[in-house]
C-alpha cells in the first residue's frame, strides 16, 4: 500500500485503526512510519518548541492511530527491532493518568514572609518548590543571588529582565525607541545573572508607551531580533508576555494576537510566548482554544485567579481544574508559574496543589 492510497482511505474513511482489536498490518506499518517521519521533519522546519510531542500529535491525526502508537513504532524503528503487531484502542475508553505538572513559585508575588527576595528561596523550598521564578533581583548581587539559590537547593528556572527604575514606572525598553542602548545593557546585565542562576529562559519586557506608532513596533521587532541571536549563543529562550491594560495600563504588548505574531515572525526556537492564564482572560479570554491552537509557540505558563490575582481555587471566572485538565491532554510538559498573590500566607495558597491531585 502506497502513502497515497493510505491517505485516500484516511479521507474515505475505511481506515478505522482506532476500533479496539483491529491490527495494523506490516504495510500499512510502512506507510505510518513514512508519516510519522513526513510529521518529524515538517515540526523541525518549523522550529516548533516541542518538534517531537507535536509531530507525534499529528501524526496521530493524520494516520488515524493512538499517539501511543506513534510512540511505539518511533522507539522500534530507533531500536531497530521488527515491528510487532500492535492494537490501537479507543481512546475514549483508555484511561489517562494524572500528568505530574513542574510547579515553580513566583518569588516576587509569594512567600512576602520574607521581606526579601533572597530569602524567598529559603521558604519556598521549605515548602516543597523544587524550582522558582522571579523578577529582576534588584539590589542583589549576582554572587548574593546565586548563593541564595544554592543554599535553597532549587532550580530557577525564569528571571525578569532588568526593567530600568520600577519607581518611574519602567518596565522594561524593548519598544521604546530612542532607548536601544538601555536595552542591550539590560539584556547583557540580565544574562550575566541567567547564566550564574544556571536559569534557561529570561521574560523580555517591552516597556510601557501611552500611544504606540509603526515607530514602537519597529523597535520592538528589530530589539527582538537582537536579543535572539544573543541569546541563541547561551543557550537560552527569550520570552514576551503581553500583559492586560487593567493591570497595567500603557503596557505596549497588551494582546496576545500581536504577541503570537511577532513570535511567528521572528520565527526563532529562542524566542517564545508566556502564557499567562491571568493576563490571557483579562484581554481575550477563550483559553481552551488558544491552548489547543499555540501550544508550539509558548514555553512557559504562569497562573493566578481573576479578578483578585490570588491562588487559582479561590472563586473567580477561571476554572483551573478544567484548564490545567487541557493542559494535560494537549501535552505541556514544561514549568507553570505560581504568579500569585496569596490570599492569607503562602502555605496557605498551595493547599490546592495538593487537592487537585499534584504534588510540587
């Protein structure tokens, strides 16, 4: 059986592997595999994120068999053994098992126990954080910072770019023009202390600007484009973030339509979307299928309830069970960020993790 007279039966729909107990046969074996390694190729080219979990995922799609399936035959072929028969069954009938999310808290929003951030890291391993995330240390040195971490035994796993002077409202100078130099200082400045932390991922910001024009965007992409072939060198993924005019009005990156389109222009495997669950519901909404349709293009995930930016089971409008349940089913593997502000202490607002099912 040749590619093409599988994907006629695909689109006729006299394929069905998905009936339990039906076996794939050695041909159409053959014809899966050339699919699967079609779906590989095509996720590289496009420099997905996570090339793999996506090529599986349409492979799967395309072929009408399980993703275990694809698993299956991938890991044979690499192993270079005979196939073996294998059943494809139904997937509403397979049972899931709970995916074990990488928690990371936010030292900048949790554990204000301490009054600084340096003796976060302390208290959020006593909780149970095997990683954390935060804002630019300010007033810290690098030496400070990465003893800090060291002594907490912790991954950071994220830190803010240096943003200018927080107390004139900067927040950042990638879409300010006029400021290009303010902004190379800054990514370097944020670099040296990424590299120290062993961190792998820095959140880009663009600064506020009360009108935008052609001019701000073109900064915005050309500043863009200059952080990514620098950070291309250390290994590490630049992240922007658009941020909701209500909780930060004049932001320049406020929507997350411009922010997909300036990741798929650049086009760059180091340079990807947060996606913040927060922000997203403030600006758009329709969480689920912006899940399902971009997950290639973010590589971080941050949550906090809304309207009151506190952990994700107080009442609010975001169901963070149903989400983090499409999260799962779509296959995000990477951190989520707890970008919150407790409600009470912060043992109190992890409590849920545990009632959800998870563990940190």
């Amino acid at each position: 059986m040749s590619l093409e007279e599988f994907k006629n039966e695909v689109e006729i729909g006299s394929r069905d592997c998905r009936k339990k107990g039906t076996t794939i046969r050695s041909k159409e074996r053959e014809v899966i595999k050339s699919i699967i390694e079609s779906c590989d190729q095509e996720a590289k080219q496009k420099c997905l994120l996570f090339p793999l979990r996506q090529a599986t995922k349409r492979a799967a799609q395309y072929a009408k068999v399980s993703e275990r399936t694809v698993k299956r035959i991938r890991e044979e072929v690499k192993l270079g053994i005979e196939f073996s028969d294998i059943e494809c069954s139904s997937p509403g009938k397979r049972k899931r098992s709970k995916m074990s999310f990488k928690f990371a808290s936010n030292l900048s929003f949790m554990f204000g126990e301490s009054p600084t951030i340096i003796g976060r890291y302390q208290l959020a391993k006593q909780a149970g954080f095997k990683a954390v995330e935060s804002g630019f240390p300010f007033g810290f040195t690098v030496e400070e910072v990465v003893e800090a971490k060291k002594n907490a035994g912790v991954d950071q796993i994220l830190i803010n770019i240096f943003t200018g002077d927080v107390t004139k409202g900067e927040l950042g100078f990638a879409a300010i023009p006029g400021q290009e130099e303010d902004f190379k200082k800054s990514l370097e400045l944020t670099i040296e202390y990424a590299k120290a932390l062993e961190c792998k991922k820095i959140h880009i910001m663009a600064g506020k600007v009360e009108s935008p024009t052609d001019i701000n965007d073109s900064v915005y992409e050309s500043n863009l484009r200059i952080a990514v072939k620098r950070l291309e060198t250390e290994g590490i993924i630049g992240l922007i973030e658009p941020i909701n005019s209500i909780t930060v009005p004049n932001y320049y990156l406020h929507s997350f339509d411009r922010g997909l389109d300036i990741v798929k222009k650049i086009n760059s495997p180091n340079l990807r979307l947060m996606l913040d669950l927060f922000h997203l519901q403030h600006t758009s909404g329709n969480i689920t299928n912006f899940i399902k349709e971009n997950l290639q293009y973010f590589a971080h995930v941050q949550v906090a309830q809304v309207p009151s930016r506190h952990e994700v089971d107080v009442p609010g409008e975001i169901d963070f069970k149903y989400v983090f349940s499409v999260l799962e089913q779509e296959g995000y593997d990477g951190h989520i960020g707890l970008e919150y502000k407790p409600k009470t202490s912060s043992l109190e607002a992890i409590k849920w993790v545990k009632k959800f099912g998870y563990s940190l």
